[in-house]
C-alpha cells in the first residue's frame, strides 16, 4: 500500500497510458482527496523561484489601461511577449524527454514533442506556459510547466517624429552577440540608431503605438525628460516588435534645456557636420558646414572649421566664427535661428549675444541643428562702447584690412583689429612722410547698399574713437591722405619746368658737339 501511495504522490506527471496508478481497494475513496492535496503542497513548496513562467500564474497584461503613463505601466511593460525568434526553455516537471530549448518559429508557433505545433506569438512567458500545458494535459497527469526566456529576438520599430533619421530599425537583441550582454530594446536605444533627437524633441511626450492580439492598439506615454532629470529606468520601456515611437516637437525652444537635450546618451552625434545658412551681418553671409571646432580668421576670409568633433555640438557663435567674424553694426541683441521641425512647420528662436558677453549666459550660445538659418540684423543704433566689446568678443574677426594709400611711411593694405580707429591705422602704416598734408585726411567707404561715401576727417592723434573725429573702421576702408600745399606747388612747378629743363638739356649737348 505504502509504494502505490508514494508513486502516485511524487509522480504526478505519469503517462496516462502506463497505468501505473493503482488505487488501493480498501481505502482508496479516502485517501484520494488527501493524495490531491498533497501534491498541490508539493508543487507549491518546489515551485522555482527564478524568472521563469508557471501555469499557476496570472498575467498581469489586461489590467493596463489604453492610454497609460510608462510609470503606471510597468506590470505590463513588464510581462514580455513572445515573438518569432525567440529562443525560451520549457521545463515539464519530472519529464525531461519533453523539457528543452526551442525557438519560436517564423508563424509564431513552437514544435513540441508528442504535442506538435503550440501557437505562442503574442502570449507572455506564463500564457505561453499555460498554453504549452494545455497541450500536454491530453497524455499528462497534472502537467507542471515553466517557460524561461532564454534570448529574445532582435526587434523591428518604426520611429518618427523629431530624431535626425527618421524610418524603420532592427534592435538586436545584445551587444556584441554575448548572451552575457544580453538586454531588451528601449526607447532610448531605438533613437540612438535613428541619429539621436533634433534640439526641439519634446521629451515630455514620447509615445509608442503598440499592437495588441485583439487588433486595437494602445499609446503608452513616455516621459524621457523625467527620465533625464532623475534617471528612473521605469521610463525607458522595453520594446517589442512591431511597436512605433512618436517623438512630437516642442511649441517653444528653451535654451536652458537645449544644452541638457545635447548632453544626453540619445543625442545626435556631435561630431557630424552641419549644414547651415547664416546670414546678415557678417562678414563672408552664405551657406556653411559647420562642426564643433572653429576659429576665425581675418574679415572676409572664411573661418577656420576643425576636422573632428570637440566637447560640445556647433553652436551659433561659431558659426558666426566660420562666416568670417560679425561686423561691427550688427545687432546681437536681436539675432533669430530659423528651425524647421519634422513636420514642416518653421520655428524661430530669438538668441541676444549682448548677454552672452555681459552676464556669460552660455545658454545663449544655441547648439545648432542641421539646415538652421541663422540671421544677424543691423543695428540702428550703437554707442562706441558697445562697438568696442563686440570688435573684442571672440566671434569677431582676428583682423580687418585697412588700404592706407598717399603721403605715409608705408603706403598699402594694413592689417589691424576690428574697431581700429583712423588714427591707429595711420600710425600701423609708419605716419605720415614729409610731403603729407597733415591736417586732415578723406575716408572713402563702400556702403552695405552698394554706395560710395568720402569724408573728410581731421588728424588728432590724441582723440580717443569718436565716429565725428576719430571713427572706427569697418573691412575695406580706404584712407586717403593727401599732399600738403607746398608739396603740390612744387611738384606742380616741377612739371612745368621739365620741359624747359629738358630743352636746355638738348641744347647744351648740342653745341658741345658743335664746337
């Protein structure tokens, strides 16, 4: 009696067929019930405590609402489902021939032995044991059955929306093809491969679109910008197959978290070129590539841009220094980026260099995306004490040309600092020679409209920059110092008595030979 009773009590998945499970005659109707409940205690008590699916579990997928924040979604971003792919462990307890690795196939099924063809696509790793249980309770007795993940399958997104590539990606499934390294899709691996966010993606209200087997589908908000702040892993939810990300675009840009969005792991790479345009007050305006090292050169020459990529992404002022330097009328209080978003909408972005120089506002100092347009005003007004720190910030020009042409030491182009003024380009070109007219100069310059304007400007070499008396020049100004009075009277004298000078010449060697 005693080893028909252990039989059955520890062989709960005897084969039907083997008839092995003889009850015993005299007290067989009381030790039935006893025996069920024992064996109930025994799956209980060795009922593994690993990551792996039982038939006894519930899932826990039908109770997320449609609409639902990742944070409250985590039972069901939790319950991973099967995809083709797969690679799982089955486990029939107390039956090996039936335990083994499988993969889930191509129609989402998996070949079991005795049992054919399970349909598990779809089915978390506890529906998927449920299932494989079902199956095997035809030839089992009491079937105990677990399901492990063993690797999932690479998965196929699609994304949108604000990432510099949009379109469809394959994430695989571990890096560097070790089941040591081995982890699941995220969002925020899904952007990385699609060439990380544009600088006006609202991280606030990243969506993923995912199907469900009944044919709906249901949008789960994602809050990545929380996820940046405090580094809540709960807010980068794992993805499957099939799913679709949506990155909207911001309503307004904010500097200050423009810097934060380039620091990010998911952000573009910073050392891609840009294609920008800048326009307006500078010194060379037109379409760039910028990167993120840069320097200037002198006015009108093209700024220098470095071949690889520097500790922060291109931003506006090197652009500016890529563009041959700002002038000195130009107003960088009012410079605007022109941004266009994903879905064709423009953007404009109000920037004020002027802060930037005062207070060190860097934030000011916007990273730039690709295809910006940058536009630099004129100034209506501009005391020379702003004129004088912009000519020193560090996208200004290194030098401007100055053509210094007459009665001076050194007549020429001369190369000074932007802001120079007359008097100093006076003295960078040696002074003035003894035939100058020493009084006053012309000041002839070539006008942003095209026009041509000439002053004449009195010479004080103790005046300090003053637009009247003491300008500051601009690139390709033309200072013209002419002859004093005695200079042109004796050089007009000189012509007239060349010709007499000459005649005599002729007549003295004349008569030499006609003596």
């Amino acid at each position: 009696m005693s080893g028909e009773w252990q039989e059955r009590f520890f062989l709960p998945g005897h084969l039907k067929s083997m008839g092995h499970t003889v009850p015993h005659k005299q007290c067989n109707h009381l030790l039935q019930p006893l025996a069920g409940l024992a064996m109930l205690s025994l799956m209980l008590v060795m009922a593994p405590c690993t990551a792996t699916a039982q038939v006894n579990s519930r899932p826990t997928s039908a109770s997320v609402n449609s609409n639902t924040d990742a944070t409250n979604a985590v039972e069901f971003n939790d319950a991973y489902t099967l995809a083709p792919g797969d690679r799982i462990r089955i486990d029939v307890f107390k039956v090996t021939q039936y335990s083994g690795e499988n993969q889930v196939l191509v129609d989402g099924t998996l070949n079991l032995p005795q049992v054919g063809y399970v349909s598990v696509q779809g089915l978390t790793l506890k529906e998927a044991a449920q299932a494989v249980s079902a199956q095997y309770a035809s030839i089992l007795r009491y079937p105990f059955v677990t399901v492990s993940l063993l690797a999932p399958a690479a998965v196929k997104v699609g994304i949108a929306g604000e990432v510099n590539r949009p379109g469809s990606y394959t994430i695989p499934s571990s890096d560097g093809g070790s089941q040591s390294s081995s982890q699941l899709p995220t969002v925020t691996r899904a952007i990385q491969l699609a060439g990380g966010i544009t600088q006006i993606a609202d991280l606030r209200k990243v969506e993923v679109r995912r199907s469900l087997r009944s044919g709906d589908s249901r949008v789960i908000k994602v809050d990545l910008w929380d996820f940046l702040q405090t580094g809540n892993l709960r807010r980068d939810i794992t993805l499957r197959s099939g799913d679709s990300i949506y990155i909207p675009t911001v309503t307004q840009t904010n500097l200050a978290e423009s810097v934060q969005l380039s620091a990010a792991s998911f952000a573009a790479d910073k050392s891609v070129p840009l294609n920008i345009a800048i326009v307006g007050e500078v010194y060379r305006p037109g379409p760039y590539t910028v990167t993120a090292s840069a320097k200037t050169g002198a006015a009108g020459e093209t700024g220098q841009s470095g071949g690889g990529g520097g500790e922060r992404p291109p931003t506006i002022t090197r652009a500016i220094q890529v563009a041959g330097g700002i002038k000195p009328q130009a107003d960088v209080r009012r410079i605007q980026v022109r941004r266009l978003a994903r879905n064709g909408a423009e953007q404009i972005i109000s920037i004020n260099l002027w802060q930037l120089l005062q207070s060190g506002d860097l934030s000011q100092d916007l990273i730039l995306q690709d295809r910006d347009t940058v536009v630099i005003p004129t100034a209506t007004a501009l005391s020379a004490a702003e004129s004088t720190q912009i000519a020193a910030a560090s996208f200004s020009p290194d030098s401007i040309r100055v053509n210094v042409v007459g009665e001076v030491k050194q007549p020429g182009v001369v190369k000074v600092p932007p802001n120079t003024p007359l008097n100093q380009a006076l003295l960078a070109a040696g002074g003035f020679n003894i035939r100058a007219r020493q009084k006053n100069v012309d000041l002839i310059r070539l006008n942003t409209d095209g026009t041509v304007t000439r002053r004449t400007i009195a010479v004080d070499f103790a005046r300090g920059l003053d637009e009247q008396g003491n300008p500051a020049l601009r690139n390709d100004d033309i200072v013209v110092v002419n002859r004093s009075a005695l200079t042109v009277f004796s050089d007009n004298l000189g012509s007239v008595l060349n010709p007499v000078n000459g005649f005599l010449s002729v007549f003295s060697i004349f008569r030499i030979f006609t003596q």
